[in-house]
C-alpha cells in the first residue's frame, strides 16, 4: 500500500488544523495532540517496517507519473528519520503536557508544533528538490512561529537572527534550483541523478553544487554559517528548544546527505573535501564554543554544532562504513539532544535558573534525576557501551581505514573536550553543594519525568543492544551508495 | 498610534462600503467557481473576499466587524484547512494515489455540472485565505485601538 507514504505528513497536518479549530480548549487540544503524534509513531513505524521488506516504497502523488509528477519516497534513511521524529513528536507532546504556558497555548503553540512536524516529514520523504524547499518553508513558518511565542525581548532578538538568516538560505536554495532546472530542465532527485551523469560542464555543476551545499549548511548549523544557532536555540521554551534541537538542524544535515550522496557524486574530489574540511571546523568551533559557555542550554546549543561536524565529516568520507556511522550519528544524536534539553527544564524548574554557576547539590537532592542526566550526558561524550561510543567508534574507524589522520584526530580531541562539556555541568549543576541562596524545591511533574525516561532508556537500548541499529545503519549506508536502486525505484527501471 | 484602524466616519466611505461589500463577495464566489477552467481560484477569490471584510473593517471598526463575520476568523481558516486536507482522502476509497482528484458528472436541467475534489480543495483553499487575512487584520487593529 504506496500511500502509507504520505500518512506521516498527512497525520501531522490534519492535527494542526483540528488543534486550530479546538483554539477554545486548552485541553482538548492537549488530548488531540498525544492522539496524533502517538498516531504518527505508529504509521512511520508501519512504514519503516514495510520498507525494511521491500526496500523502497513509492508514492506518485495525483497519480502524476515521475518525472512530471511530485514523487514522495521512503527509503531506509527516510524512514529512519521519519520514526525518530515520531518519538521526539511523541515525548515532547508529552512534556508539553505540563510545561507549556496556557499563554503559548492560547496563541496556537499546538497547530505550529504540528506543521511543523508536518514540514519536517516532507522533507524526509520528498523525492523532489522543489516540494524539498517548499516543506523547508513550511517548518521555517512554523519554526519562527514557535520561536516567538511568549514574546520575549531575547527570544525577539534570537529570532530576528534566525529568520533573517534562513530567509537568506532559502533564496540560495531557490536560485540553485532555479540555474540547476535552467541546466538540466528536471528537479526529480531520481531523474537529476540520471541526467547530471550526461552534463559535460562539471564547472557549472560544481557551482550549483555549493550553493546547495551552502544553503543546507545554514540549515544545519555547520561551519562557518553556525552562530544563528545558539543565538537563537536557547531562547523558547524548554520543549520547542528540544524539538528545535533534536530536529531541525538534522533536516538540514538529511538534506545533505540526499543531495550529496545521490545528485552530486560527479566530482566528489572536489565537493566532498569541502565537505571534509567543512566537519572538521564545525566539530571545533562547536565544541570550543561550549567550553567557554557557563549557561546549560548554550552549551548543549553548541554541541549540536559540534555533532554536526561529525556527520558531514562521515558524509565527506564517502565510505559505506562512514556513512553508516553517519546514519548511526543522526538517529543517536536526535534522541539524545532532545532528552539533555529536556533535562535542562527540569532543572531550571527545581532550581530557577540555567547559570552553572548559581546551581548546585542536584544530585544529592534528585539522584533519580541525576542519572537520567548522566545517561544522555555521557552518551553524547561517546562512553562506551552508550550509543554515542558506537557512533563516534564508527565515524572515526571509518577515518582511519580511509587514512583521514587529521580529521580523525580532530574528532578524537573534539570528543574528549564533549566530555569536559558535559562533566562540567555535572560538577556544577549535580555535584558540588547547593548554593544557600537556593529556596526549597519543588515536586517534578510526572508527565516532565515520564519523557525523559522513555528517552533515556532508548539511548541505553541503542546503546547496549547497538548490533541490530548497526546492521541497519549499514544497510541504510548500502542503499545510499547505490543510487541506481533509487532510481529504478522511482523512475519504475527505465534508464 | 492614535489613528490605527480606528473607525473612519466618513459618510461616503460608510455608504460605499455597505455598497461594495456584497458585490465583493458574490465576485469572489465567481472567482472560486471560474477558476476550476479559467483563471482564478481558491486563493484569488479569497483575497478578494478578505479584501471586502478588510474594508469593512477599516471603516466601521474591529467590533462591528466581528458582528459581522459571526463566526470567528480562526475557526474560518481551522476549516479551509480541514476541508483542503479532506479533499485529498476520497481517492483513498478507489485505491489510487493521495491527492487524485475525483469527479461527479451531474446532468440537471439540461446543463452538465461537474463536481470533483478540486473543488473542495479550491474551497478549503478560499476559506484558509479568508480566515489568515481577517484574523491577522483583526488581531492587528485590535491591538493597535486597545492601546490608546
């Protein structure tokens, strides 16, 4: 049944729209919004089961035959990422259950959460560069939506940063597709990877290449296009924060990944070492960035960037082992960000503040807590047996076997200082004793606490049992380095 | 801030006004239906609408205006997005490809009508138009008269 396809953007649209139409009820609005993520969790799932059997699954929208038509496609990548987005939609629903404002509420925080879950699955499952950029813009709509609800000075002054930038990025977007349907007259990613092997000017292909390769970097937060992302990501509540965090900056990796690793493979020597030099930088200037930061959600913002790096640094290296690691990375990282953000607002409800420096005796006071902060912490840094020590072990083996020694030793060093990040705010906020200006606590609200704990025992499950999500990053690596099945897949075998 | 969207007095605006405002709609319901062969459409047709109840707004204020609408904008455009979403599900019933629009040929009177999902859809379109512009006209002079 092709039309599971459009199920995980069909689920989160129509939820957006019945939320809008509840505006009046605060809790019917609540109750609408677990049904349907919870609904959207079970149809990626659904899908991502069918696509594991047959390896493509594809949906001609309208009946209008690819080339001409939209084609939405789920591969292995997609549906992977389609999955995690159920479980980061999922858990933070869940936490926005008590955490959310009736404010934000009133002002449509569950219609925006929802496009904008809507928007990030279509831009999983698109199979076309065009309806690519017009579900970026829908998550951007609704992205700057969430950024601004409460209406804050810092959150104005983080969003006008945001917007103007990826207003910015989404015109390069719009002209690189504009000169790349001038040049080869299709923007089907089947049907572009088909014709770009016949075009004969590489030099222009090259230049198209990076206007793509520069607007998605701004997407993603990488080097040096990054510093919107912690001007920004700190400033909404906690649960758009996570979401924004685990998500967003991943589509735009995603997109790199689908543009790089299927349209753009003629002149990887030259893409592809941009590329390469473009990782080393942002796991750098992400993770020295962190090191200087004493507020607990910039640090975790500049990690994102940091983590980035590591991805497109397995995007550069263009192995089936450091793409697999790659695809290990994206789906490790989505769960374990949100969940460290989430963390971040239980603490700021026990102690009323994100400064490091004015927290303090956490662990003594919620041990429980504690460790659920030391799941995501120190699988983040890539301690084994988590799931970050997989990802990292097979991003940096790859690097290695492919004798990349100095991007391998930069994400070496660069996880060590991940550490250092993520021990200081444990000895800051969890460890030393509780300041005396500090009032007395409050109770944590179980529907904050529930969350976390789904998410932690996630990353503990990928952790441990990491063989079968290794065997399925490295089947996710094959398909992605065989774009003739792509191809066949969505063009139906012609050549 | 003092002049805002405040109501204008104007006679022959005021009279213009409740002229204009049903021939505006009835245009933007010929928009909607013209544009299933010919240009226009949902989204013109809506303009055109939100275009009438702006003017309104702007000569007899955000209240009276809110009388007239009866219901409210928000819930105009939750509809139009119900309803455009809706438009793409029959073909689920036939087996094909979200988003293949369906037809219904009726012969009345004479004359062939054809009724198809683009139709709905074109409708949703037309509402979520109407129900954006109004709600942010609305949200813009209320706010701008609640803080003289």
């Amino acid at each position: 049944m092709n039309n599971l396809v459009f199920l995980p953007i069909l689920i989160p649209l129509l939820a957006g729209a019945i939320t809008l139409a509840l505006w009046r009820s605060s809790k019917w609005q609540k109750r609408v919004s677990v049904f349907a993520t919870l609904l959207y969790l079970t149809a990626s799932a659904t899908l991502a089961w069918q696509v594991s059997q047959q390896g493509y699954i594809v949906l001609q929208v309208g009946g209008w035959q690819a080339p001409f038509g939209i084609s939405l496609v789920a591969d292995y990548l997609a549906s992977i990422m389609v999955v995690v987005t159920g479980i980061v939609a999922f858990t933070a629903v869940l936490y926005s259950l008590v955490t959310t404002p009736n404010t934000h509420i009133k002002f449509g925080y569950f219609p925006l959460l929802h496009i904008l879950l809507a928007g990030v699955s279509g831009a999983f499952l698109t199979g076309d560069l065009f309806n690519l950029f017009v579900w970026f813009e829908v998550m951007l709509l609704a992205s700057f939506g969430l950024l601004t609800l409460g209406g804050e000075r810092a959150q104005m002054e983080g969003a006008i940063k945001y917007v103007t930038i990826n207003l910015f990025s989404s015109a390069l977007f719009l002209s690189a597709i504009g000169i790349l349907y001038g040049t080869v007259g299709t923007l089907n990613m089947a049907d572009l990877a088909v014709k770009l092997q016949d075009v004969e000017q590489q030099g222009l292909l090259n230049a198209i290449a990076l206007m793509f390769m520069v607007s998605f970097s701004i997407k993603a937060g990488a080097f040096p296009f990054f510093f919107w992302l912690p001007a920004s990501y700190h400033t909404p509540i906690i649960a758009v924060s996570a979401v924004f965090a685990g998500l967003l900056t991943k589509v735009g990796v995603y997109a790199l990944y689908r543009v790089f690793g299927l349209i753009f493979i003629g002149d990887i020597n030259f893409t592809h070492q941009i590329l390469l030099w473009m990782g080393v930088f942002t796991m750098l200037s992400g993770v020295l960035g962190a090191a200087s930061q004493f507020e607990i959600r910039r640090i975790l913002s500049f990690h994102i960037i940091s983590q980035i790096g590591y991805m497109i640094l397995a995007l550069a290296i263009f192995t089936p082992l450091a793409i697999a690691g790659g695809v290990f990375y994206l789906f490790h990282h989505i769960i374990v960000k949100t969940n460290l953000f989430l963390i971040s607002g239980m603490t700021h409800l026990l102690q009323n503040t994100y400064q490091l420096k004015s927290m303090g005796g956490l662990y003594r006071e919620r041990p429980f807590l504690a460790a659920l902060f030391l799941i995501p912490a120190m699988s983040l840094a890539g301690l084994p047996p988590l799931s970050g020590f997989f990802a990292k072990y097979l991003v940096i083996e790859a690097g290695i076997v492919s004798q990349q020694w100095l991007a391998t030793g930069v994400a070496l060093f660069v996880g060590l200082l991940t550490l250092y990040s993520m021990i200081k705010i444990w000895a800051e906020a969890f460890w030393k004793a509780k300041p005396e200006t500090l009032s007395e606590t409050v109770k944590l609200p179980l529907w904050g606490v529930v969350p976390i704990a789904l998410m932690a025992i996630m990353t503990l499950i990928i952790g441990f049992a990491a063989e079968p999500f290794i065997l399925l990053s490295q089947a996710t690596a094959e398909q992605l380095l065989n774009p003739q099945s792509y191809i066949n897949a969505v063009l139906g075998g012609q050549p | 801030m003092k002049q805002g969207f405040a109501p204008s007095s104007g006679l022959i605006m005021r009279t213009a006004t409740v002229v204009i405002l049903p021939l505006q709609l009835l245009f933007s319901v010929f928009l909607l239906l013209r544009g299933h062969n010919e240009p226009g459409g949902g989204f013109i047709g809506g303009l055109v609408a939100a275009g009438a109840f702006s003017l309104y707004l702007i000569v007899f204020g955000a209240k009276a205006s809110r009388r007239l609408l009866k219901v409210d904008p928000k819930d105009i455009l939750a509809w139009g997005l119900i309803f455009g979403l809706i438009a793409t599900l029959p073909a689920l019933l036939f087996g094909q490809s979200f988003f293949t629009a369906q037809w219904l040929s009726l012969d009345l009177f004479g004359t062939t009508i054809k009724l198809s999902t683009v139709l709905v859809f074109d409708i949703g379109v037309y509402l979520a138009v109407i129900g954006t512009i109004t709600t942010m006209f609305f949200a813009l002079s209320e706010r701008l008269i609640g803080s003289q």
